[in-house]
C-alpha cells in the first residue's frame, strides 16, 4: 500500500519547505487553495538519490464534470548536463478514456532543466525548481457517461554507464525504476545468469 513519505495527503496551514526561498516569489501551500482542505503528494520531499512513483484514478464523467478543473504544483530538479534530457527527473500528468486514448488538452509532462518557464528557484538543493499551484481545466463534455484515469508520474534521473566486460552471474538492482528494467529485459533474455532485483 502507499506510504509515507511517496505518497501522501497534505492538510493544514503552511507552505511545502523547498519552496520557501527567501524571496517573494510564490510559495507551493501544503493545500491547493480553494480546492477543499487535502492535496495529494507524490514522490519524496528531498531526499537525494533515486526513485519513481505513479498513482492513477478512475471516475465516470457525470454532467457536473465537464468542465474539469484541478491545481498542481510540483518540485523538479535540473541533473546538469552530463544528464540528456531523456536522463533528467520527470513529472508528467495525463488524463485517458477507456481504450488509453490520451484526452485533447488533458497531458502534459515537465523534464528537469535550467530554464523551465513558469518555475522558480527552490530552497532544497542545488538546480531544484519549483512551480507554484497551476489551475488547468479540461472540456470532458463528449465523455460524459465514460471512465476516465488520472495518471500521474515521476521519476527522478537515470544515469547508465557501459561497462567494458559482463561478469556472470550477474544480478541487477532496478532501484524501484521501471526504466532499469525496460533497458535490461533484452539481455535478460539472452543470459540466463543474469537476475534483476526488485
């Protein structure tokens, strides 16, 4: 089941620490405003090193819902430029009807870099951006009666260096990142004394 601190609800007064910067740029609330008294959270609150998580929701389109209308805020850091951009940490959101169909204006997908436009700069590490509480809405009035899924992502950076000789038996550490596992599955395959962790 989901725990603290990768997935958690957030209530009360006060603002999420890495976007108090001494400056007076916006602060991310630990409540999106005027969105009830709980916000969800995702991922790890500075803390270095590795990590992914995903949560996803279902709900039918009622008549009142066409208009959908949330708020996200988010904390993303730069990895630099040893990093491609295809290794930098993610954030991504994305609304899809039954058949995994993406919903017009319903996705969108931040990647970690100096100049992200809308971001400030964060109190809890070197290169780490925040974007306050962002209002999207959506026009869901053709799927009225449908299931929709919410799925929201992040990742933080990959990093692969080739070795110069595979060693077997080998096991390999995926660190709970499913990319770890897609970029191995193939030799997996191939070598039957190569095992992947997690």
């Amino acid at each position: 089941s989901p725990s603290v601190p990768r997935f958690e609800l957030t209530s009360g007064s006060g603002n999420d620490p890495c976007s108090v910067n001494g400056s007076a740029d916006p602060p991310i609330s630990y409540v999106a405003p005027g969105f009830g008294n709980y916000s969800f959270r995702l991922g790890e609150p500075t803390v270095a090193g590795f990590g992914a998580e995903k949560a996803t929701f279902s709900f039918v389109v009622g008549p009142s819902d066409t208009d959908f209308t949330f708020m996200y805020a988010l904390v993303i850091q730069d990895a630099g430029s040893t990093h491609t951009v295809a290794e930098q940490p993610y954030v991504s959101l994305c609304i899809k009807d039954a058949n995994g169909n993406n919903v017009p204006c319903g996705c969108f997908r931040y990647t970690g870099g100096p100049t992200l436009p809308g971001f400030y700069p964060a109190s809890c590490g070197s290169g780490t951006f925040y974007k306050p509480w962002t209002v999207v809405g959506v026009n869901l009035a053709s799927y009225v009666g449908q299931t929709l899924t919410v799925e929201i992502e992040n990742d933080n950076c990959i990093r692969i260096y080739p070795c110069s000789k595979l060693i077997q038996p080998t096991s390999i550490a995926t660190y709970d990142d499913h990319r770890m596992v897609m970029a191995f599955a193939c030799l997996v395959m191939k070598f039957e004394s190569i095992t992947i962790e997690n």
